[in-house]
C-alpha cells in the first residue's frame, strides 16, 4: 500500500464542538488528496472520544488517559503517521478547501522548504500577528512585552517579535511558524527530530522551526490560503494561567539555546514579564470585581453627606464631625452589602432587585440605629439615603454597561442586530435553531442568500449595502451553504466594520464564536442554574456565611463531627475558598459548569431523589443555597472524613 500524501495530527482536550467542526473542514479540504488524520485526545471528559468513534469513523484516534502535553501528545501520532508530509492542526480551526492543495503545491516547487504556514484569520476575522514570528530575542522580548510594536508596526526594529513590517500577503520566509497549523515533510522531522516533549505547551514549535532552520531548510509563510484559528477556547487565551505558561515556556527555549550574552538579557526579561504579567493579571481582576462596589460605597457616602448638610441646613440641627467620617460610611457600606445580598454586582441587572436592596439597606441601617441608639441622629438622613439609593444604583449600571460595552443601557441584556447567511433551504432551520432552540437574544434583521431568492434581503454581492442599510452587528453563516473559503472571505471583507461573526458548522446545532459556543435548549447548557455567573456568586456566599456561623459555633457543635479536628481544617478551606461545601460525585462532562472539590458530594441528593441517574446533573438544574443547606445539613457529621 502506497503512503498517503499527508497526516492531519491534531491534539484535543475538552473541545468537542470546536473539533467536530475542524474535523468536517479537514474532510472537505482531503477531497483529491490521500490522506490520513490522526485525534489524539489528552484525556477530555466533554465527549469527544466519542464524538469521533460515531461521526468520524474514518479518523486514527489515539486516547490518552492523563493530558500528556501538546508535544508527546503530537509525538505520539507522529511515530505512527505514514504521510509524506505531517500537518500539525489545532482542533479550534478551519481550513479551506484549497488549503492542504495549495501546502503540498508549495512543497514541491521549494525543496528547501523545512516547514509551511499559512496566513491565520482569528474568529473576528483579522489577521493573526502569531501567523509568522521571529526567533525570541533580547530586543524584540522587550518589544512585546513594551507593547513598542503596536506603536510602529511597520517598523522592522519595533515589530520584529511578530514581523509586523513583513506584508501579509507575501510568500515570505520567516523564523518562527505558529504550531496550530504547521506543514513539514516526514523526512525532515526523521533528520531535525520530533517535538521536545520537555516543552508540555508553548514555544515547543519555536524550538522545531529553530532546528529545522539549523538543519538547513528554510521555513514559508504562505498567504495564498487562509485558515480561522478561534485561538486558544480550551486554554482561556486571556488568562494568568495562558500568560505564566507562555512566558514560561519561552523562557524554557532561552535556557536550551542560548549560551553567553545572547542569553541573560532574553532570560532576564521573560522572568520580568512573568513577575508583571502575574501583577497586571492579579490586579486587573481585582480591580474588575472592587471597582462598581467601591464607587457606588463613594458615591452614596457623597449622597449621605449632601443630604446631612442639606438637612442640617434646613432644620438647624448639627451633626458631629463623627456623623460625617464615620456614621454615613457605616451606612453606605450596608446597603452596598445589601446590593451584594441581592446579587447585584453581576449583569444583567434588575430594577426590583435593585429596590429590594435599597429597602433592604434601609432596614440595616434602622437595626444598627436600634441597637446602638448614640448613633441614630436621624431616620430621615437614613430613609432619604435608601430611597436615593435607587436612581444611584440605576445610574451607575447604566454607566458600567457603557463602559463594558459601548451602550448606555440598564439591564446589560443588549441584543445584537444580526443577518443570517445561508441558502434558502437552510434559513429556516438556522431560524429556529437560534430563535426557538437556542433563543439567541438578538433582533432578526433577515437573511442573504448567494443567490436571489424572494424572500431574502438580497444576495452576497449586495451584502455591503445591506449591512449599511440595516445596522447589522453580527453575521452569521452557515456553513452547509457556504464554503468555509467564502465564509472565510467575507470574514476579512467586514472586519473593520466592527461586526462580530458567529459559524453555524453543517447541520449542527449550535452556533461557534470567537471563544464562544452556543448551543440549542436541548444541551444542558442553557438550563443548568449554575451556569449563572449571579448563581455562583450566591453559592459562593452562601459557603462563606455558612463556614463563618459553623466556624463560631465550633466550641460548642464540635461533638457532632465524626473526626472534630479534621472537620476544623474543612471549614477553614472552605472558608479560605478551596473547597464548596457541596460538589459532583463524579467528574463534570463539558456542559456542566465546573466547581471546586467539594467536602460532600451529590450523592446525599439520592435520600431525596432515590430514582435520579444522574445526581450531579439533578444539582446543577435545581441548584439553590436551600438544597446546599439541606445536603450539608444531611453531611454535617461527615465533614472532614473523606474528600
């Protein structure tokens, strides 16, 4: 049997719709070739495994059974694959149709050719600055790190790190190839060597274009083609974990090859980089969580102090300066305490909710006053106070909103104008999948047809004038009626329209975003109450009063523990934030949202429930602080035994 032209390796975990779509493009873009693709899955708990057994049955599947890396994991495939030439793919991509033609062409006019790229379209349809980098160097770390590059891009000794000064669509040759889609032929890796398993993710494909540049080939960056990178769903791009790792991984190249003076500056620097990246990190999200809370605190002590002088101004009474430094702080803080009862620091606001906090705040302040009456100089000051709370509180959500996304509106549920994409005969299921099964909170404004049709709003050659004339911000396509070329195409056609784009894969149902996925009400994502940013908050809450009042009552409940000791350590990690008092019994599937290991499981849910399959499914759908009590009071002996 001959070898095939070309091994597709593409490593997963934890992305099964992402890869679903990947693996439909990859079938169309084989068409004409022989080839063979290889998943090798790095112990995913969301399906995929048996994704690819019923719908790709043609597919090599490698399962792993602990993530092994992106290295050995490529590797693995790699010693197996019988392909003239060995592609390494990312599962969050899309390749044209012409994609693996236009490599292999590419490959036989450049003998010297050690590795192709391609140019790489990000999900919002701008081009991807990590299609082609340069080797990691003293300069261009700093220029990066600086954010020097983005002031002049064009510059070829400020964009050296992403060889911004290069022209996009020119075959160049460059160092650096980005690992999520990288072409090389099978006898270069059999002379240079496979990937540095030591790397577990990041800079191990700078590390095998450097040796394959020090093997003597050169590496291509080839625009003629292009692929979507949605880059980095199942390693959260913008996290602190991403950063360190990346930084991390890079400074691991450094120390393997660099010696002398070539290496302390490129090292010094990535080691600064962590330590600031972690601090900007750290900082960013604290910032993200105090600010509203902070300035809604200001704001009404600002409140309180112009209503006690406006006051004291009418009616002659005199407040101590105690009242002014003290006293209304006190009271600002609770109805900002309130506000965080009610949940509303996490969007999409709600008036009622926002009143019941303000009445709620009020009663607070009137308790405090009753119980500490040298400090109750006026209910009025109090109720006047609560009652402006309410249009404060409105306002500055209107105003985060604004910040957050460019709108001045109250509630932060802002539908999209959106345009669907697609052939007559696909509309009206799209229709239904976005506004019935997954009830996309848009406004419909019609659907484009590529061809005439009379109930679209027009064709694909009259789409600029369309978007014009109705507004649109968003388009979605689908891809049974387009070519993911096309869909591709028009991507970078209307980026700089600021649209947002979103890819319905071919008759699936759920819809694929920059980092994002929607799915129909049939998958559990869209019923689940732990889903809810607000429903996490209240479960966080509820561990941290709970812990606190089992905390205080210790000396006197201690008796109730099977192991008293050992339960005292539980309630301090829960209230430390390392465990929830309440967690799976099992390990969670990708539409479950995840939670910390808990100090009892869902199994006490079965004294209730006894016929339920599935317990920990039964949770996340009926969530609420009620059934954690119920469950811990039901454990509360156990705590401390088993974890």
């Amino acid at each position: 049997m001959s070898s095939p032209q070309l091994s597709v390796i593409i490593v997963s975990y934890n992305v099964k719709y992402f890869l679903r779509q990947c693996l439909q493009s990859v079938e169309r873009a084989l068409e004409g070739l022989t080839g063979e693709v290889w998943v090798v899955d790095n112990a995913s708990v969301d399906g995929s495994v048996e994704m690819v057994r019923q719908e790709f049955p043609w597919v090599r599947l490698i399962v792993n059974d602990t993530n092994l890396g992106f290295a050995k994991a490529n590797n693995q495939a790699i010693r197996q694959a019988r392909g003239e030439y060995i592609l390494l793919l990312n599962p969050d991509t899309i390749v044209q149709e012409d994609t693996f033609h236009k490599v292999l062409a590419f490959f036989k006019e450049h003998p010297e050719a050690g590795a192709v790229g391609v140019k790489i379209i990000d999900g919002n349809g701008q081009f991807a600055y990590d299609s082609r980098r340069d080797i990691p160097s003293g300069w261009n770390i700093f220029t990066k790190i600086t954010g020097l590059y983005r002031l002049w891009p064009k510059s070829k000794l400020f964009g050296g790190y992403h060889l911004t000064h290069l022209p996009e669509d020119e075959v160049t040759p460059v160092p650096v190839l980005l690992g999520a889609f990288m072409c090389i032929p099978k006898k270069v890796l059999d002379e240079v060597g496979l990937l540095d398993e030591r790397f577990f993710m990041y800079a191990e494909d700078i590390d095998l274009c450097y040796r394959i540049i020090q093997a003597g080939y050169t590496n291509y960056y080839l625009p003629t083609t292009q692929i979507i990178h949605f880059k980095g769903e199942s390693t959260k791009l913008h996290s602190l974990s991403y950063v360190l790792a990346f930084y991390k991984a890079s400074l691991q190249f450094i120390q393997k090859h660099y010696t002398g003076w070539k290496r302390w500056p490129a090292a010094l620097l990535y080691q600064m980089a962590i330590v600031v990246a972690a601090t900007l990190s750290a900082s960013k999200r604290l910032f993200q969580r105090v600010a509203l809370p902070l300035a809604e605190w200001a704001a009404l002590w600002g409140l309180g102090y112009g209503l006690t002088t406006a006051w004291a101004a009418y009616t002659g009474k005199t407040f101590p300066d105690l009242y002014y430094q003290i006293i209304l702080p006190v009271y600002a803080l609770w109805i900002v305490v309130a506000h965080l009862i009610f949940l509303n620091y996490a969007p999409p606001y709600r008036i009622r909710k926002v009143v019941g906090a303000a009445i709620t705040g009020f009663l607070l302040i009137v308790l405090t006053g009753y119980f500490l009456p040298p400090i109750n100089y006026s209910r009025f000051i109090a109720a006047a106070l609560s009652f402006g709370a309410v249009p404060l509180a409105l306002s500055l959500r209107a105003l985060h909103n604004w910040i957050r996304q460019g709108r001045l509106h109250l509630t932060g549920e802002i539908s999209q104008r959106v345009l669907i994409v697609a052939a007559p005969q696909h509309f009206q299921r799209l229709y239904k999948l976005l506004f019935q099964d997954i009830r996309y909170p848009a406004e419909f404004l019609g659907f484009v047809s590529p061809t005439t049709h009379p109930q679209a709003l027009g064709t694909l050659a009259q789409l600029p004038s369309i978007i014009e004339h109705t507004n649109a911000e968003e388009l979605v396509f689908c891809n049974a009626s387009l070519s993911s070329q096309e869909i591709i195409t028009l991507m970078t056609r209307y980026f700089y329209k600021r649209l947002s784009f979103k890819i319905v894969p071919p008759y699936a149902d759920y819809l694929i975003g920059p980092q994002s996925i929607l799915v129909s009400r049939y998958s559990l994502r869209l019923y689940l109450r732990l889903h809810q940013p607000e429903v996490l908050f209240q479960k966080k809450l509820f561990d941290i009063a709970a812990a606190t009042l089992l905390l205080l009552s210790y000396p006197l409940t201690f008796w109730i523990y099977h192991k008293p000791l050992a339960a005292l350590k539980s309630l301090l990690g829960v209230l430390l934030g390392r465990y929830h008092f309440v967690s799976y019994s099992e390990i969670p599937t990708e539409e479950m949202p995840l939670l910390k290991e808990g100090l009892l499981t869902t199994d006490f849910l079965r004294a209730h429930y006894p016929r339920t399959l599935n317990a920990d499914l039964l949770y996340a759908h009926r969530y609420s602080i009620l059934l954690d009590w119920k469950i811990l009071m039901l454990g509360l002996p156990h705590l401390g035994t088993a974890r």
